[in-house]
C-alpha cells in the first residue's frame, strides 16, 4: 500500500521530485488494474468450470433417475 503523505511533505517536493513520485503511482495503478483484470477473468473461468461440473453432476443424477 503506497504511503500517504501530508501536504507539507508534498509542498516540500522539488518539481521533478513530484513528477517521478506520479510517474510512479501511475506505473503502480497500472500493474494493480492488470493483476485485478486478471483476477477477475481467473474468476471467470473458475466459475465457468464450476457451473461444467455442476451441469455433470445433475445430468448424471437425472441419467440415474430415468434407469
């Protein structure tokens, strides 16, 4: 988790200073909206291979029913 700072802090950055500090929050959000991209497409197919098995499993009791 990036540190917050106090204004003053901030205030005290040299120009430059502040714009590599953006350039690298930028840089983290970047990867953090990647890595959450990819979660949420890993949650896709987990729950996707989920719903495959479930499907079996009920196609299989219904299978057993109609013997």
């Amino acid at each position: 988790m990036e540190k917050e700072h106090r204004k003053s802090t901030l205030m005290n950055y040299t120009k430059e200073q502040l714009v590599e500090y953006c350039m690298c929050l930028e840089h983290n959000n970047n990867v953090l909206e990647q890595n959450f991209n990819q979660q949420y497409f890993n949650c896709l197919k987990l729950l996707d291979d989920i719903k495959k098995v479930m499907d079996y499993i009920c196609y299989r009791c219904v299978e057993r029913e109609l013997n």
